[in-house]
C-alpha cells in the first residue's frame, strides 16, 4: 500500500489506482451485489488514514469518490466514506464543503445518519455559512448545504463540536469504533 501511495503522489496518475476502482460484481440480485475492488480500497484507505497530509487531497477525493459510487450502487460500508470524508475535512478548503455535503447527503439515508454534521461546518459554521450565502456559483448547492446547516442548527438540544473537538473525538474515539466495525 505504501508503494501504491507513494506513485500517486509522485505521478499524481489515476491509472496508479486501477485496482482500488470501484467495479460492480454483475449482480443484480439482493444481498448479492457486490464491489470487486471494496476490501483492496479498504485497506488502502486504513493505511493512508495512519499518514496523510494536504498533499493527499487528489487521493482522498478520488478514494471518497469511489466509496461514495461503492455505497449507491453496492451498498457497502458506510464507515470508510466516513474516513474518507474526515480525512478531506481534515485537510480541506472551503470549496471542499461541497465534497463533504456529497458525502453525507449523497448516498442515502445511511450516511445521513453516519456522516456527521460537523464536517458541514468547516473551518466555522458561521463563516462557511456566510461563504455559502455569498458565493455566486452554485447557489442551488449552497442553499441545499445552508438548509441541512440550518435544519440541525433549529435542534434545541442538539451540542455541536467545534472542529478541534471534532478533530479530537474522531481521531481519539470515532475511528476506534469505525476500525473494530470495520473488522467485525
């Protein structure tokens, strides 16, 4: 994994990660449909989640774009979108708001309820608000993610974390709950 990691980041070349795509089974039978490269992205996944960094980005998209497509059309795991998805809020800039709503609101009702809300919020929930409602491009986008902020934001009893608490909690406690659900 280590040796595929470091081509991507010299080559920057998607062709490095053609075993790492996501490619349907054939099936169409319930319980049966499946992704042939699932368990190799896992991996490679859980490996670059122990070293990554803002040059990682490109990789980190595409393996969060391919869990996202895994998960619409194979049903698979909801956790590695989940790493996926915090390593980019991890690394990301504000544009990157739009890849994180895709990850939580993308791919059904499971990540909805999986991915949490707080990647939403950026670097500050105001400011990212403030950014959506003022960026020109995309206001159907933006409306969608200021909606979801807001609707979460009207739960009285909801407690937010600020992004180091959510840095914190994820990778002190979250991803050791991801791991061992990743293991059963």
């Amino acid at each position: 994994m280590k040796d595929i990691i470091q081509k991507y980041r010299e080559e920057k070349d998607e062709a490095v990660l053609v075993n790492f795509k996501f490619i349907h089974n054939g099936s169409t039978e319930y319980s049966t449909v499946d992704d042939l490269n699932y368990n190799k992205r896992k991996e490679l996944i859980l490996f670059l989640y122990n070293n990554y960094g803002i040059n990682d980005k490109p990789l980190i998209k595409w393996l969060l774009s391919q869990e996202i497509k895994s998960h619409r059309e194979a049903d698979t795991s909801v956790f590695t979108i989940e790493i996926c998805a915090f390593m980019l809020y991890k690394v990301m800039e504000i544009e990157d708001i739009y890849t994180l709503y895709e990850a939580k609101f993308g791919a059904g009702s499971d990540l909805q309820f999986t991915v949490d809300i707080e990647l939403l919020f950026g670097f500050d929930k105001e400011k990212t608000k403030t950014y959506l409602n003022e960026k020109q491009k995309n206001k159907r986008k933006n409306r969608a993610i200021l909606k979801a902020i807001e609707y979460y934001e009207k739960n009285s009893n909801a407690v937010f974390k600020t992004r180091e608490q959510y840095i914190e909690y994820f990778e002190n406690k979250r991803i050791k709950n991801i791991i061992a659900d990743l293991d059963a």
